[in-house]
C-alpha cells in the first residue's frame, strides 16, 4: 500500500495547488491562478414546480459551496420535492492585479439548467447537472479597483423533456453542489469554453513489449490583440519526482483567436505500468511559455502506462494478465448532505471500496465529481463513467443535442484519467418503453432509442478510440437484442435481479448462460446486481423481499459464485457501494434504496464484510455488527437455561477454519462456506467476550475480538425473573432495530406457559406476486415504518404468562388497508400492469382486561388517518393466576395490532 498512499498525499497536494486561494487575493503566480469563489453566496428560490412561490417574497439566505436546497424536503413525508427556480449571487470587486488577465468562471456542477449573469447581462447557459462548466466573464465586468460586480447563477432543476435524466431510481437534486473557482488566466492560455475541459487531453500508450509513448492534444487561445510567438513544453515526471523526459516545440497564434496543437513524446523506456496491486503515476507537467521565456500557463495531468481488453470468452485482460473486474456502483450523496458532499468525503468511498478488496468502479449514473476519478487513479481502482441516459428518452432533435454535449462533455473533463476504462451512454433504456398500447408507434419508438445509440457510439469512438463503450440493460434480453441495441456498444452490460425483482438467487448463473449463448462474440459485464439490506432488519429466516441483511448476505453469496467461476463474465458491479436517496421510493426505509454494502452514512454491514472476505487476497477475518444497542437472544420451550437462548452469530472469512472462544472457552472449529458461517451461540444475557481465530494451512492467521452486551427474549416470563421489558414486532418474524437502538423480537403464537397472539391473522400486502410481509406503504410521522408496516389482523387477544406485579403496557395501531397514491416501484417488474387500489376497512373495537374497558371504541382511521401511528399507554397490576389476557372486541370490522410493548415497574414502598 506503500505506492498508493504515496498517491494519495499527491493527490491532496496537488489539489491544494490547484484550488488554494481566495477572490480577494493580491499576489499572482506566474500562470494560471485558481480562486475559490465558493463562500458567501446569497441565495433564494424564485417559484417551484406549481409556482407556489411566485407571489411570495423569499428571504436571502447566506450559502457556501457544495449546496443543495434538497437536503431536507427529499426525506419529508410529503410526496415529491422543489423541482424548481432558484438564484444564486455574489460579488467580485476589481483588483489592479487582474489587469493583464482574463477571469473565468469555472463552475463543478449545477443541477440542471444554469445561467450565468454578470451585472445584468446573461453571458452563458448550461444544460446538463453532473459536468462542469466554464464562463469567461472578463469582458462584462466593470474593471476598475474595488468596484463592485454582481455575479448571478441562476438554477433550476425543474422537469425538462429535452435534457436527460428523464426518470430513474434516484433523487434529482437542485443546486450547485460542487465547488466555484476564478481562474485567474494569461492572456494566453489553455482553453476549453465549449466542454469545460482543461483544454489538454492527455493519451498514455504502451503495447506489450512495453514501448510507451504519450501523445498530447490541446487548445490553446490567444485573447490579445496582438500575434504571439510561445513555446509548449511537456515533462514526464515519475513518482518520485525525478524528471523523465522533456519536449518541446515552438507555435505563432494569431491575435483574438484559438489554436489546436498536437505534440508527442515518444520512446519512454520501460516505464512502470500501472495496475490496481501498484497504480504507479506518473505526472505529465505542461507549460506555455511566451518567447521571453516568462510562464503563460501550466497544467499537471496524471499518467499511468496500461493496456487492456475485453475477451469475449476469456473475461477483462490488464497488461496482458486476466482480471475479473468486482466492485460497486456508486451514486453521489451523503445522509444530510443530499449531493453537496465535499470532495474528502467522497473520496473516503473510494477509499472503502480499495480496502473492501474492489477493484472496480462503476460511476452511475453520471459523471461525478473529479476528486472520485483522481482516486481511483491513485488507489488503483479501474472505473466505468457514462451519461445519465436513464429509462427512456424523448424523439426530439433537442434532446439528441443535449445528449452529444453531455457525452463530450464527460470525454473531455475526464479523458486524463487513466483508471477509465469504459465509456457509457444508455442505462435500461427499455425498463418501460413508451406506448405500450399501440405496438406500432412503440417499435418506432424502439427504431429512434437505437438510433441514438448510434450516434453516440460514433461520436463517442471519434472522441476517444482508446476506451471502451458500453450501454447497461435490464434483464429483458430478448427485446435488447431483437431491437439491434446489443449491437451497437463494444461490450454490454446487464443489470440483473434474479432472486430480488423475481426469480430464485440460482436463476443468475442460468441467465448469464442464456446471454453468453445468445451473444457468443460480445463482452460481458454484470453493470448491477443487489438486494434490499436495510441495517435495522434481522431475519433468522430470511426470505426474498424481507430487507433483512441476512437475506442480502445469502444473495450476494450467491451472484458472487457465478461471476467468479464463469470465464466469459468480465466482471461485476454490486449495486450499490452504499444507500442512497430516492425520493419516490416508500418501503422499509422511505426515500432510501437500501442496497448498498454500506449505509448512506458510510458504516459498513455485514454484506461489506462478505465482500471483503471473498476479494481481500491477504487473511481476512471479521464478526459480523448489529445496529442496536445489544444483541439479541431468544429462547424457546426447549431451553435448559433460564435467561439464556441462542444467537446466530455472524462471521465473515477466508481462513480455512475459524475457531470460536466464549469468554475464553473454546467452541471449537469450523470451515466457513462460501466465506460465511452463522454460529449458533448460546448466550446469557449481560456482556461476553467472543474471539474469533482464523487459520490458513493450520496457521494462525488472523483473530477478531467483540463483545456481545445480549438481551434475553424470555419464553418463560415467570421463571426468568432478570427480564425487564418485552418489545414485539407484531404480525412479523423478522427482528427490528428502532431509532433508539432497542430491539423488537418476532411476534409467536401463544403457547401455555408462555406468550403470544390467540388467533389473528399476519397482514400481507395484496396483488403482488412476491414474498411479503405487511406492507411497503411509508407511515407517516414516524421513521421506525418496519414496525408499523406489520399487523396482526382479526386476533382475539394477546396473552402473557406473567408473576404478579405492577407492568406498563403500550400498543401500537397503523391502519394499512386504505388507498395509497405513490406509483409501484418502476424497478420492481412483478408489478406491472394496472394498480389496484386499496379499500378503506372502518374498523372500530375495544380493549378490555377481563370485564375491564382499558379502551373504548378505537378508531384508527378516525383519529390519526391512514398509515399513521396510534398508541395507547395503560398502567396494569397483574394479581391472582398471574395472567394477562388483552381482549380485542369487534365492533366493526376487524381489530388490528401492529406492535405492543410489555414494561416492569417499580413501584417505591413507602
């Protein structure tokens, strides 16, 4: 790792360079000078998307740069965020120093549509929210010293049919969520206006032999009035900073006008390859030199000598050796942040996918940030970027338009980048093709979809003959292939869910069978695949569709076998490197597609650990994490030990056997399968010590150490006397993590001596052909949905064994059976066809305790609404026999019960 964290250093090093500064700067160096213009802006929306805010007056707010306006609205429980105008202004005050330059705008991202007006006058409009831009603004400022300029960005991220993403399993977030630079220029200087590059593509070559040469194209432009005669210089520099290799040569640019320059460097001896076990750079230093030798400008690109290729048969080749390329996909935003994220922290995913053993990134599904594709140069991570062409496109010359800027854009801005491999251009372009009812339009409709491709595949291979293309499908194969689409790229990728949205896990290997058969000469990527592993849901059983982790952990197991053991795929991208925001999305975690390894704040689950044990090439051992405050323990009728149960202990490996000691007792030692075991532990409730010891080839070769602080879910309430409070997740079996940290245990049945339901039926979602449990409505006002997204419906009581004593018991109630106007998941293809509405059920009934009304007449519906929570709080003295049967009487309709909490209290003697 030593080379790589060399990178790193440079990486933060250079970028301190580049950006270091503020507008207010007196001094300049020779060259470029970049200032950060990202503090103190003003900010305020004009009107949304209904144009609610037209006719009120909207306050300034005081901003800074990466900034959202989406954080909080996204992750409300009203349906649909600001979709709409927002301005955005600053000030620039004339410095003397600037006279002899030229002052650009460089703007990292604004989502989606942009103008940029300077003292009144708009100068430039962007579309497009996930590339840069640049503005030279000079001409339109007032260039007199400390006089004010009134610079105003103008955003909106409104619906247009004309610019991509149209739709798509992601949060369209507003704003300008990178960082602004003044680029302070010569009057001769590197330039880009059209595409927002540098102005310098940079192309490293090395065949197998390992003759290496570097060719440089470059833009050039000559704002002054005069002809100038300058020198381009290039030196190759390696990691240690000892200079390679220097060539020069000598340009005349006419006055006011650009310049396009090519130049060479050949016959590098031997470099160093780069490769993600040792991702060596080089640095390529290039100058402009006017002809008194003073610097005009400067730019510091990255070099990593490699050659690849994609076999058909044989899978991904990195400097002639075979590779299986496995990694993640990776959206943008971060818990509370939205897409404002600064760039140290997303670097830090990268970091996480380097140590998680990932080799590969796919960036989805738009260009992101320059800092990801600088540390994947650095960490050695090989990376797919493309264009957010998503679900569908609209037949307009405008949009076809947007599309080329878009795809030139991201060619240009991230051409240097030698850790790109693939350039993409269409992501499941036919998940729900328009004009379903009218076949004949709909095929032409197919016929202006493929012809886009087309064209992007042209200008894309114009743009870059070194990398590769590739459009990401779905698994609907036949219609992909019928249409010609799987033609066009250079290889395809497949987005593939067997055994999530439909299927069995086994169904994977089976359908990339059928693929490879069906299209024997063409490259195979596995561009998604993932399952629902929301952090707060364990499941001892788990099931298709449960959110439990487990489920996730048995899932990936599965993908990961096939796409390991099979020769033709290339690769795979797990979807997704962490959660990440889908407003439109209701479900366990409203507003959260739960599929990434980590959690939209970055902690790892245990899925992550799998990962780790199945890539990591060094020993590797890891206890898996629970999210609560303690671990749980359930018991049952069989239990020898009162206040003690079983735990299926989680661990992740690649040792040949692992063995398990308890608080220091060995319980001897076991081969992992598939790199997991789950060890059946039985535990008292407080806190043990569990180490876990791997070996290799009967050598010790790893340990990991936790402690366990359990609780004990009694069957017996009265002879386990240690119990404090009972937490059950009615009409579920799955075990739930609230907001606070406490555990809910799976509801049972009643069984004499202990507790449970009498009679009752388990709430199931209806009209959908997956397993289900309860519903995947959001509850409003709470962010615990899984506990009320559960019932029991029908039931007659709940009864509990139980000593006598004082007890605190609360009820929880969310009516489920009513209408519900979010749209089916686009992604989950069980669904498809007309949506059948639920009815609303009146249900009113009451509560007793024997004779004993606790209460009367309890109408969901009537007192909170649908999908909101209801809980009542009763103190209770349990007496005689010592049982506690809470009665549910029927008025009307059927009682429900969606969660019930069962307290000991003390009660002081005086």
């Amino acid at each position: 790792m030593n080379i790589i964290i060399k990178q790193i250093i440079a990486l933060y090093f250079l970028g301190y360079l580049l950006f270091s500064g503020t507008v207010h700067a007196q001094t300049l160096r020779d060259g470029r000078t970049s200032v950060d213009f990202s503090s103190n802006w003003k900010f305020r929306k004009e009107a949304d998307s209904a144009g609610l805010l037209a006719n009120q007056k909207q306050n300034w707010q005081t901003v800074s740069f990466p900034h959202s306006w989406n954080v909080d609205d996204v992750m409300d429980d009203t349906p649909g965020y600001y979709r709409g105008a927002t301005q955005y202004q600053n000030t620039i005050y004339w410095k003397t120093a600037w006279k002899n330059k030229r002052i650009v705008l460089h703007v990292g991202a604004a989502n989606q549509e942009a103008a940029i007006i300077v003292n009144g006058k708009e100068i430039k409009a962007h579309r497009g929210g996930y590339t840069a831009f640049n503005v030279d603004i000079t001409d339109y400022l007032v260039r007199k010293e400390n006089v004010k300029n009134t610079v105003v960005i103008q955003v909106t991220n409104r619906y247009n049919p004309d610019i991509a993403p149209l739709s798509g399993d992601f949060t369209f977030f507003g704003g300008i969520y990178r960082k602004v630079f003044l680029l302070l220029l010569d009057q001769i200087h590197f330039a880009d206006a059209r595409y927002g590059s540098s102005g310098l593509r940079v192309s490293a070559m090395v065949d197998r032999q390992q003759n290496a040469k570097i060719n440089l194209d470059g833009d050039i432009r000559n704002a002054s009035v005069e002809q100038q005669a300058i020198v381009i210089e290039t030196t190759l520099v390696d990691a240690e900073g000892v200079t390679i290799k220097t060539v020069r040569q000598k340009e005349n640019l006419k006055p006011h006008a650009g310049f396009n320059f090519r130049m060479d460097m050949p016959q590098i001896e031997l470099p160093r390859l780069w490769s993600p076990d040792l991702p060596y750079l080089y640095h390529l230093i290039t100058c402009i030199y006017d002809s008194k030798g003073h610097l005009l400008d400067r730019l510091d690109n990255p070099v990593g000598f490699r050659w690849f290729s994609f076999d058909a048969e044989k899978g991904f080749f990195l400097n002639g050796k075979a590779l299986k390329l496995i990694g993640a996909s990776r959206h943008q935003d971060f818990l509370g942040m939205g897409n404002a994220v600064p760039k140290e922290l997303q670097v830090q995913d990268l970091v996480k996918l380097k140590a998680m053993g990932g080799n590969f990134l796919r960036v989805a599904h738009y260009p992101q940030d320059p800092a990801i594709l600088k540390a994947c140069d650095s960490l050695g991570i090989l990376a797919s970027v493309e264009i957010p062409l998503v679900n569908e496109i609209t037949e307009s010359p405008a949009f076809a338009d947007h599309s080329f800027q878009m795809q030139k854009e991201m060619i240009r801005q991230y051409f240097n980048h030698p850790s790109i491999i693939i350039w993409g251009y269409m992501n499941e372009i036919f998940l729900r093709p328009h004009f379903p009812k009218d076949k004949d339009r709909q095929e032409k409709y197919f016929k202006s979809v493929v012809s886009l491709a087309q064209q992007l595949e042209k200008l894309t291979r114009n743009e870059d003959s070194t990398r590769y293309t590739m459009i990401a499908n779905h698994g609907n194969f036949d219609l992909y292939h019928r249409t010609g689409l799987t033609k066009i790229p250079m290889l395809v990728g497949w987005n593939l869910y067997p055994g999530w949205y439909g299927g069995k896990i086994a169904d994977f290997g089976k359908q990339l069978e059928h693929i490879h058969q069906q299209l024997p000469d063409k490259p195979l990527l596995v561009t998604e695949y993932g399952a629902d592993a929301d952090y707060r849901i364990q499941s001892t059983k788990p099931i298709r569709f449960d959110k439990s982790v487990e489920y996730a952990v048995l899932y990936h197991q599965g993908y990961l076998n096939e796409i390991l053991q099979k020769p033709f795929v290339s690769g795979g991208a797990a979807w997704n490197l962490s959660d990440f925001n889908s407003e439109t999305r209701e479900e366990s975690m409203p507003h959260i597609n739960t599929k990434g390894l980590l959690t939209w704040d970055r902690k790892a689950k245990n899925t992550y650990f799998l990962y780790q044990a199945y890539l990591k090439t060094e020993p590797f051992i890891k206890i898996g994490v629970t999210h609560g405050k303690k671990w749980g323990v359930r018991t049952d009728a069989d239990s020898a030990q009162i206040g003690s149960g079983w735990l299926q202990l989680p661990i992740f490996s690649n040792a040949d056997t692992v063995e398990l000691l308890l608080d220091g007792v060995s319980l001897g030692a076991r081969k992992p399968v598939d790199k997991t075991m789950m060890w059946a532990v039985n535990l008292s409730r407080g806190s043990h010590r569990i180490k876990a010891v791997a070996f290799h080839n009967g050598k010790l070769s790893g340990v990991d150490e936790a402690i366990l602080d359990c609780e004990v879910l009694p069957y017996d309430l009265r002879k386990d006397k240690d119990w404090q409070e009972l937490r059950i997740n009615t009409g579920d079996n799955r075990e739930y993590i609230d907001s606070m940290g406490n555990r809910w245990f799976p509801d049972q049945s009643y069984e004499k001596g202990s507790w449970g339901y009498i009679k009752g039926e388990k709430y199931r979602l209806k009209n959908t052909g997956r397993e289900n449990l309860g519903t995947d409505v959001n509850i409003r006002g709470t962010g615990d949905d899984p506990l009320f997204q559960t019932q029991l419906h029908g039931l007659e009581s709940y009864r509990f064994d139980l000593p006598n004593g004082n007890y605190e018991i609360e009820l929880f109630f969310a009516e489920l059976e009513a209408p519900n106007h979010k749209e089916n998941l686009l992604y989950d293809l069980e669904q498809q066809g007309e949506k059948k509405e639920q009815q609303v059920i009146d249900r009113i009934f009451d509560i007793r305790i024997g004779e004993h009304i606790l209460a009367a007449d309890i109408n969901v519906l009537g007192e909170v609404g649908e999908f909101k929570v209801l809980h009542r709080k009763f103190p209770l003295q349990v007496q005689g026999d010592g049982n506690l049967t809470i009665s549910f009487i029927a008025k009307k309709g059927e009682p429900i019960l969606n969660a019930i909490r069962l307290k000991k209290i003390k009660i002081n003697q005086p």
